[in-house]
C-alpha cells in the first residue's frame, strides 16, 4: 500500500514529462512516415525506481479510438462549471476532472 505522504508526490518532473513527450513524437513520426499516414501510437513507459532512468517499454498503434465508427459521438454531461484553463482537442472520448499542466514544448 502506497503511504500517504507518498501519494501525494508526483511520479517525475517537468523536464522528464518533456523528455517523454518528445520521444513519443519522435515514435510517431518514424511509424507514420514508414506506414505512409497518420499512425497515432500507444506507448508505454517506465521510470526506475532506483536511478530514475526513463525507458520506452513498447510502442505500437493505437487500436481502440482507430477502430470506432466514424462520426461517433458519445455525450458527457457536465454538472459542474469551473474555470476553463486550457482547450483543445481531446486525447480520449470521456471528460474527466482534476489538475493539469500545459507543457509547452513544440
């Protein structure tokens, strides 16, 4: 069980969330150009525990979004009206709530 005072960390820094970010571009761009179009991947990573070394464990297209219907449309209700931070276009088809953080870095 994860003690509490260590829930509370976050699990890597900007500078590691930038590094990864530019690597999963990099994957994506290699497999798009190789399969000739858009080729949106699913990469998974891990961090060690010990050295804090970052590591692409597997990298692979993306098959449940590419799969779905065209034009499908799922509605999501909001109940609850906050400040809006930042906008653009989803990552998944389900909304969701909590901290976030714009990284710019392209």
């Amino acid at each position: 069980e994860t003690k509490e005072k260590d829930r509370a960390k976050r699990s890597f820094s900007d500078e590691e969330a930038k590094t990864l970010a530019e690597w999963c571009v990099k994957i994506e761009k290699h497999y798009s150009e190789y399969h000739g179009h858009s080729t949106p991947m699913d990469i998974e990573w891990a961090k060690d525990g010990i050295t804090g070394e970052l590591f692409i464990v597997q990298a692979r297209p993306e098959t449940v979004r590419s799969r779905q219907k065209e034009g499908s449309i799922k509605q999501t209700k909001v109940t609850h009206h906050g400040e809006t931070v930042i906008e653009g276009p989803p990552i998944g088809r389900d909304a969701s709530n909590g901290k976030a953080k714009a990284i710019k870095i392209l």
